[in-house]
C-alpha cells in the first residue's frame, strides 16, 4: 500500500504505514475477524518503483494500493488484481484519531494511596498499577472504564462498584476489569417497574461488578464520580488537558457509549444532533458545564463541531433546584461523519452499530449529492455554451425537471438528494454490520496512479491475518502434461538452471505479461478459435489439437459476449501462469500402475514429463463479474430464494444464460491459448538447456483438461437422455473407454486425467472410470484439495524455510515470485493426494495409470 495509507491500531489510533517501519515490533493492529479485535503486527516490508491503483468505492472512500495487495470481500480475501468496478469489498468505517506519543507522567502514586490499608496499596502495586504511568497499557483500559461509569455507573459500598448495560457491552467492560487484573462478577439481571406520566411499564435491568476496593479506589483517584452524580462536582479528570487526543477519546467515546444518543432519523434524510445531557444541583452547576466544555474542546481539537452549551432549569420535584445540561454535536453531514469515524462509542455494540450505517449512509448521500452536482455544473455550462435543452436532457440519465432547474432556475448551492434516495431508517434496514463493525460497499474505480511507487506492508499474528487500512480490510483453469524422451539421469546436475531459465522465460505472478502482444482483433480471434489460432500463428503443432480437449476449441464461443473491459484485462496476459496455485512443474515418473493404459499415454518410469497448471487469467476473471454484475440485476428473485449468493446463475434458456454460456466458451478457449503458449516457451527453454531440439527430445502433448467449466452434455437421467449444463467446479472430466467425445488416441482406453498434488507430494495421471457416467456425469476430482486457507497457510508456513526443505530433503527446486505464494502452496496445506486418488481408482471414476514427483517448480 501508499505509506500514505492509515493503519488502525489498538486504542483506536490511526498512524500512516510507512511510519510503521522503526516501531511495528511494539505495535498491535485491529483485525477485522468474526470481531473487531487486536493483533501484534510480525512484519514490515516495502519496496520502491511499484504500480499502484487507486481504488475507490460508492462511499468515497479510498486507498492505493498494488495489483497484489489483498482485500476482503464477501467471499474472502482476494488480490486487488482480481477486483473490478462493481465488485464488493468489506469496510471498517471507523478511522480512529491520529496517533501521537502520550507524554510520560505519574498518574498514581503511593502517595495518592497515603490513608489507605497497606493491604490496598500491595494489591495495586502486585497489578503493576503503582505507580500508574500515561503510556501504560492498563492506563488506557482506565480510561475507558472511567469514562462509561462517569455515565452509567455506581458506587457501591463494601469497595462494590457497579456497571450498568447490555449483556453484550458488560462482557467488554468484564474483559477489560480482567486485563487490569481484577475478577469482575457475573453480568446480573433483574425486572423494574417504571412511571413515566402516569404510564408503568417493565425493563430488565442488566449489571455488572467489582467487589475490589483496590479497584474501586482507582476509579475513584481517577475521576469516577462518588455518591449521587446530581450532587457531585465532579469534572473531567484533573490529567485530561495532558493527554494526546486518542486517549482522551478513550474517556469521550465511553462516556458517550454510556450517555449519548444514538444515531437516529430527525427528517427522514437527516440525522438528529447527537446528545448527552446531565442533571446537577445549582450548587454544582458550574462544575458541570465544565464538564461539557472540556468534551467540546476535545472535539473541536479533532474538527468536531458541537453546539453551544444549552443550560436550562428543570421542572423537578426534588426539594433543591436542578439544573439540565446538555451538548450536542452539529448535525451537519460532514460533521458527523468526522464524529462516527473518529470518536463514536465504546462499551456499547449498538450505538457502534448504528453509527457506521450512519456513516455509509452519509457518505453515500455525499456522494450522490455531489453527482449530482456535477451534472448541473456541465448542464449549465452546456446551456451556456448554445446546447439546446433537449440534447442536454438525452446527454444525462437523470430527472429531465433537474436538468431544467440546472439551467434555467437559477439553482445555487448543493442539490438536494433525488426524491426516490432512501431516508436514513429504511437504509438501515438494507445495510448488515458484522461483529467486526464491517460492511461491504461497491467498488467505483480502480484507477492506475503510478507505476514507480514506494509501498508498504505488514504482517500480523491473527489467523484472519488481516488488518484495517483507510477503513479497507486488506489480504477459470485447466491443466496440461507434455511428455518428453528425458530421463531423470539426463536431467540431474541441471536442475537449477533448467528452473531459472523456466522462470526468467515464462511470465509469473499478478498483473501484466505475457509471451505475445495482442490488439484487440487478435483477443477476438483467440477466443473465437482458440488453439487453432495458435497453430495458424506458429505457437503449435496439429498434433497439439489432437491431444486437447474439444480440440483446443470451443464450439458456440462468441467474442462480442465478452466485454471489452475483460478484453483489456487479457491481451496483455496471453502465456502468463498468473499466481495462487498455478504452477509450471517439470516432474519425473516415479510409478505405472497399468502398463498398456501407460503404454497409451507414452508413459514409462524414470521419464521427464511437465505439467502446466493455469487458466484464462484475468479475462475469465472479469467475464464472470460481468455476468454476475448482470445476474442480479435480472435475477434478484431467483437469488432471493438461493441460500447462498455464491450460487448466482442465470435460469437455463434465458436470454443471459445463453450469453454467459457463449462468453464461457471463449474464455475456455483463451485458456487454452494460454496454456499452449507456456508450452511453447517451455520447449524452447528446454532446447536451450539440452542443446537439442525439442522434436528430438519427443516433448508431445500428452492432454490438455478443463478444470472449472459448464458445458452442455448428454446424461442418462433415470432412464431418459437429456442435455443438462455439468458445472464441473473443483472436478474435472473423466470420460471413460469408449466415450465418443474423448480423443480418438485415446478412445480405446479412456480419458486422461491429470490429478495435480503439492509440490512435496507429486501429481497422478488417470484414465476416466467406467462408472463415471453412472456416479459422477463422468467427473473427479481435479486436484487434492487444500487442508487450510492461504491465510492460515502463510500463518504457519515461510516461503523460504519450506523452498528450503523442498530443496534439501527432496531435490526439489523451487522459484516463484514471492514467498509468501510458496508459503501458500506449501506441501502441508493440502490433501493427501495419495488418498484423493484411491478413492477415485475404488469408485470407479478414475483409475491410477501412473505417479510423478517433482524435480522443480516456478509460481507466481
């Protein structure tokens, strides 16, 4: 990321990421998991001369970033290359204050403690709490619980001190107690009765406490009001003035948590003045309104503007004058949003809820009222300049009576929001916030900024291994084998340059790259033709096309399907492995388990074989956003009744079913051409390194396999033939002898399938079963499947130790263009393939031909 980009740390603290790298060891991030919680930061890298883009959502937020960055998504962490305009992200509203180095002073002493029992003095100084310093940890969590009992506490007799809230917000105030090193009690409830003008009606009452005197006597040396709070003359604590802004937000935002209004609809698009108020005898009157004034000033230090300090006598029964006293914060948009985003609440899920739908909702307002008045600013400039009204109103999708108040009316000043824009309750009723205070939000733009960029990064110890910056959380294929005459003795003492010519020759990882140029006819022409293509163009032979799937060539693709964003995202792609799990493997055979099936293939032990594992790259990637994008659009009622949103589809036989199928088949196609192309390079790396041809070295393609597809085919169902669409996702095909659509080389003994495993593990070669078809729609497995995320992965596994033991215990060369894609793919984070494969040999499904075992490996 940018070093200009805010990272959110513990407390609340916000601090650019470049000023990271000399403290980052001391530091704890927030992570965005199933909660909002902390993590040490482990890591600190960067780099200089970057590409880096801009990403923008429909709330205006923003962060920079590169191709290879992740972010969160609903469907989990996914690199920013994958992401397109329309795609969602998760966003962690709350930005948190600016961080600053507290200045170091005593907070508590013994001395504060002088006509207390020795006993209380040995139970604080045994907590570390004496003396109490400003930078200490525990200071922090002092802050915060003297802040909410200042609103919703009490003093209790027999050292007793109360909390009072939901259920939820006391176990935070529990755990905060605890990390102090005091017990706090169960949370207990209990049933009042309450009038109210006459009215009675029932609440629960929820409460937790402290039976410590040590702890009580803290808050109390602290600020935490004694006795009735009407009565008191308590303040801000006496220290408040010498704090940084983010602690002194510790204290506001859990006074606020306790006191404050939550958000809430005041004219249906406009937010109410958020309050807090307190009673106070006229005797200490002054105090409080002091009081007020030091949380004004707090906010206003942080561009937070409050009204005026209201003070008004009460209509009380009591039998002394009261005095009400209340501050309220400006009800602007923009003011709220600096509130929400940077103070807000502690110690109260709710509020914290309600607040960052109040910030989306804000900022999505913001951002259509500033569309909006774009659109006026060039009506009025187009009318100016002789437009005729009716050209101008066909020139902007928007109300044709704005467009009219745009040029004629005089409008000054920011328009309103359209009529038909949400007010704030119904929007909360769309909009869902995690636990984690997340929310997803669509991406506008992406946009690139620079292409020499300093950026930065960290890593975490959570196992979400994620973390917040500028609000972000941040972290279709095939395969294909080519055999060759070469032994494992023929290749032995040129490992390492065999795999640095591979890597140096065949592009790898995120973003750009690839072994050809294409202009756009030339993209339309691979996906129209696939391989067929690459044979015109001298990248194949005819005997290519006999060993690959359909030919290397999908019947029904239809390039103007694909749009022309997916277009520009793959042009520059064509030969590229891409990154994740994609791999270019040179292996050796170890075992045949069926020597005329292996005979078929031109398999024999000890022999060299390569198997290329990638996919349409960024282009298939884009053409199934695109046609999800469009999916719900047409479909929300299908996928309202769907229990899961990642299993959008278009209904069978609908206009945009048919036009995804044919966008499908061309992105298969341009898969294929990928693949053939890496082959290519690879025959020609290998010529170089042997000093031979690669007809010599008898380097054929033994078969190419979709991974990851839909295609029409023909399947008994209870007796009847029908055409179904088989969405083979996580499976590959595996058609048996005989089977009209496999390879005529192969016909007599079966399909064959190509069963990848880790780079520690090796790799199978199959034939398809004989009771695919009955078991499966002629399907198995296309690989052996991960045991942990490539979050956990990178968690538990570093890329240089596992090229290390690759390297030492197996003879394994590794390269890739980052360690952390080793760490990835490391041999401890998937199946057992061995155990994969039995399976599919004892179902039937695919039967065992032969075993490979790596000799070395490039990734992305």
């Amino acid at each position: 990321m940018s070093g200009e980009s805010d990272v959110l740390l513990e407390h609340g603290r916000r601090i650019p990421i470049e000023d990271l790298e000399d403290r980052f060891e001391t530091e704890t991030a927030m992570v965005a998991s199933d909660e909002l919680t902390t993590s040490p930061i482990q890591l600190f890298t960067g780099r200089d001369d970057a590409e880096v883009y801009e990403v923008e959502t429909e709330t205006g937020d923003t962060i920079t970033a590169t191709p290879d960055h992740p972010f969160q998504t609903p469907a989990g962490m996914r690199p920013l290359e994958e992401l397109s305009e329309g795609d969602e992200v998760r966003l962690q509203p709350f930005r948190g204050v600016p961080d600053e180095e507290p200045e170091e002073f005593t907070v508590l002493s013994e001395a504060d403690f002088s006509d207390a029992n020795s006993q209380l003095v040995r139970a604080l100084d045994d907590r570390g709490l004496l003396p109490l310093k400003s930078t200490d940890d525990a200071f922090n969590r002092l802050l915060k619980l003297v802040g909410f009992h200042t609103g919703d506490g009490a003093i209790g007799s027999g050292g007793q001190t109360w909390f009072y809230g939901e259920p939820a917000d006391l176990e935070s105030i529990q755990d905060d107690i605890e990390a102090i090193g005091f017990t706090p009690s169960k949370i207990y409830e209990r049933d009042r009765s309450h009038e109210i003008d006459g009215k009675r009606f029932e609440t629960t009452e929820y409460s937790v406490r402290a039976n410590s005197k040590a702890f009580q006597n803290v808050l109390l040396a602290l600020g935490a009001p004694d006795g009735r709070k009407i009565e008191s003359n308590f303040t801000t604590p006496w220290f408040f003035d010498r704090l940084p802004n983010w602690q002194k937000a510790l204290y506001a935002a859990a006074y606020f948590g306790a006191e404050m209004n939550a958000p809430a609809a005041q004219h249906d698009k406009n937010l109410y003045c958020p309050k807090v108020s307190q009673t106070r005898v006229v005797d200490v009157a002054d105090a409080g309104e002091e009081f007020m004034a030091d949380l004004a000033a707090f906010l206003s230090d942080l561009g937070i503007e409050t009204n005026e300090i209201e003070r008004f006598e009460t209509d009380s029964s009591a039998d002394r004058e009261t005095i009400r006293l209340r501050l309220g914060i400006k009800n602007d948009s923009e003011n709220l949003i600096r509130f929400f985003s940077s103070v807000g609440f502690r110690y109260n899920h709710e509020k914290r809820r309600k607040a960052v739908k109040a910030l989306q909702y804000l900022k999505t307002k913001a951002a259509v009222i500033d569309h909006r008045a774009t659109i006026a600013r060039e009506a009025k400039a187009m009318a100016d300049g002789g437009t005729p009204a009716g050209d101008i109103k066909s020139e902007f999708d928007i109300n044709e009576r704005f467009i009219e108040r745009s040029i004629w009316g005089g409008r000054s000043g920011r328009p309103r929001p359209p009529a038909e824009f949400p007010g704030f309750d119904e929007y909360c009723e769309t909009i869902s916030v995690g636990d984690d205070y997340a929310v997803s939000t669509r991406i506008r733009s992406i946009e690139l900024v620079d292409e020499e960029h300093s950026v930065y990064d960290i890593g975490v110890a959570h196992d979400a291994h994620n973390f917040i910056a500028d609000g972000f959380v941040v972290s279709n294929c095939g395969v294909r084998m080519m055999r060759t005459n070469l032994t494992y003795d023929d290749l032995k003492g040129r490992e390492e340059e065999l795999v640095d010519s591979l890597f140096a020759n065949i592009p790898s990882g995120l973003g750009g790259g690839g072994v050809v140029e294409a202009g756009v006819d030339t993209v339309d022409e691979i996906l129209a033709r696939g391989v067929d293509w690459a044979l015109e163009n001298g990248h194949a032979v005819e005997d290519d096309l006999r060993h690959c799937e359909d030919e290397g060539m999908r019947e029904g693709a239809d390039p103007s399907k694909v749009s022309q964003k997916a277009k520009d995202r793959g042009k520059n792609q064509i030969g590229s492995l891409g990154s994740g799990n994609h791999f270019l493997e040179v292996q050796r055979v170890t075992d045949v388990f069926d020597d005329e099936v292996g005979d078929a293939f031109g398999l024999e032990e000890d022999q060299i074989v390569v198997l290329i594992h990638c996919g349409s790259r960024g282009l298939g990637h884009q053409t199934c956003n695109d046609y999800l994008r469009k999916i719900e659009k047409q479909h929300q009622g299908l996928l309202n009744q769907l229990p899961d949103k990642e299993l959008a589809a278009a209904p069978a036989g609908s206009q945009l079913a048919e036009d995804y199928y044919a966008a499908m088949n061309a992105a298969i196609n341009f898969a294929w051409v990928n693949r053939q192309l890496i082959m290519h390079r690879t025959r020609e790396v290998f010529e170089r390194v042997f000093d031979r041809s690669w007809e010599a070295m008898e380097m054929d393609l033994l078969y190419d396999v979709a991974h990851n597809i839909a295609k029409k085919e023909t399947h008994d169902v209870d007796g009847e033939d029908r055409e179904l669409f088989v969405h083979r996702k996580g499976a590959t095909r595996a058609f048996p002898a005989g089977h009209p659509e496999v390879p005529k080389a192969y016909r007599d003994v079966g399909q064959p399938v190509i069963i990848p495993g880790s780079m520690g593990a090796g790799s199978y070669v199959l034939r398809g079963g004989e009771n695919s078809m009955d078991l499966t729609f002629g399907s198995t497995a296309h690989g052996a499947g991960r045991l942990m995320s490539r979050t956990q992965a990178k968690d538990e596994f570093w890329g240089g130790d596992v090229q290390d033991q690759l390297e030492e215990q197996d003879q394994i060369y590794v390269k890739a263009q980052s360690g952390a894609t080793v760490a990835e793919e490391a041999p401890g984070v998937y199946k057992d393939v061995d155990e994969v494969v039995r399976i599919s040999d004892e179902l039937g499904i695919g039967d065992k031909v032969a075993r490979t075992f790596p000799v070395c490996n490039i990734k992305g």
